[in-house]
C-alpha cells in the first residue's frame, strides 16, 4: 500500500489498473451531449465514453436542465471521465477545434454521411442531440460534417445511448487496429496531472502517483472474459 497520510491508501494492484487505463486513454476522441434529457441515458453513454477510452465528454444545455447522472447506470464512469459543460454549441464546437478535433453531428439530413466511412483514428468528436428534437440546427451547420448510423429495418433511428455506443466502439475498432491504444497519447506532466486527479476523487493519496510503477501496468480486462485453463 501507498499512503503518506494525506488520504486513503491505495494498494499497488488499484494503482497499476489506474495508470494501465490513462495509458489507453484517448484524449482524441470525445462525446457531445446537447439536451440529452434522460438520465439513464446521459449515465449510459458516459459509461461506454469510459469504457473505449474516451478522455472527455462536453454537456451542452441550453432547453433541458441538465439531468442527474445515475450511479448504478453509470458504474461512477463519471469519476474517471473530464466532463466540460458549455454555455452554447458553439462554445463548445471552439473548445474541441482548440483540440483538432473533426466534429460528426448525427443526424438523418439528406447530405449526411455514413458513419463507417470516417476515418476515426483522427481527433474526432460525435455530437448527439434530445432524444425527440436530435441535434439542434446550429450544432448541425457548425459541425465538419452530418453522420448518420445505417439501419436495414422499419424503425429509422436507435435510442441515443446505444447510438453513441455504436459509434465509440467504431472508434475503438479503429484504433486498436492502428494500435493507438499501445502507445502514451499525453505528455509526461499531463499524465501526472491526471493521475493525481483520479486519486484525489477516489480520496486517495495523490503522492502515490510518485510511487514507481515499474513493469506492473495491466492488460485490458472485463470480469466477463473466459477465464479457462
């Protein structure tokens, strides 16, 4: 265990899967929320931004009020995520252009593309709208381009949770395939900086970061994968 007194300490194996998963993070590749209204919703979308690796997720409300975020829905996906919260879309849209990202607005305009078409290994960020309005007109012309998720039956659209899941999990395709997931994206201080953030949200000692980690850094994992002999 690590600890200086200055919080809860951490064992080694916790410390290690934090530093294995700011390893693969993907600062990237970032989600968009304009009025989503549905906490579930909102919750299960910041858990599949955690889940591929997503470092940012941008709350954009200007009709809803902004919804709480479920904890069980969640799986408290959003202590590891930087959530950033905007007056406009079109702050918003200068924030992620300040960080070379492309900007997909997804919605069912006639000039849209399809999702598979786009080069996802770039910076990229998706943008989703209100469950019943979608993506506001001003969220669809400031955007790089209009994308929409091909669908071969009689309803046109799938629910906005599993819609941006759809689409983050293309990421990960994607770049595990160009094998970003294998390499540091952030710079030495900036993943210093996160690490000790992470701590301090968990109540845990941020020196422990300064704790070697020497050749520990664990592989992806989920508890459902086959565990045979």
């Amino acid at each position: 265990m690590s600890t200086n007194g200055t919080g809860r300490p951490i064992t080694a194996r916790r410390l290690a899967r934090m530093r294995g998963t700011l390893l693969r993070r993907q600062p990237g590749l970032a989600v968009v929320m304009e009025n989503v209204a549905d906490a579930h919703n909102v919750s299960a979308m910041l858990r599949s931004c955690d889940a591929v690796g997503a470092a940012d997720a941008h709350l954009v409300y200007t009709i809803e009020e902004p919804p709480e975020i479920s904890k069980g829905v969640a799986a408290s996906a959003q202590r590891w995520l930087d959530l950033r919260s905007h007056a406009s879309i079109e702050d918003c849209y200068a924030d992620l252009r300040k960080q070379g990202c492309a900007i997909y607005a997804t919605t069912l305009t006639h000039d849209a593309h399809e999702f598979y078409e786009l080069d996802l290994t770039k910076p990229s960020a998706f943008v989703f709208g209100n469950e019943s309005r979608g993506v506001s007109d001003a969220a669809v012309v400031g955007a790089d381009a209009a994308v929409y998720i091909p669908m071969m039956g009689m309803v046109e659209s799938l629910n906005v949770s599993v819609a941006c899941a759809v689409a983050l999990y293309e990421a990960l395709r994607q770049r595990q395939a160009a094998g970003m997931y294998e390499q540091l994206s952030w710079s030495d201080d900036e993943f210093d900086m996160r690490l000790r953030t992470w701590l301090e949200r968990e109540g845990r000692d941020p020196e422990a970061a300064d704790a070697p980690s020497g050749n520990d850094i664990p592989r992806p994992r989920n508890r459902y994968e086959y565990r045979g002999h």
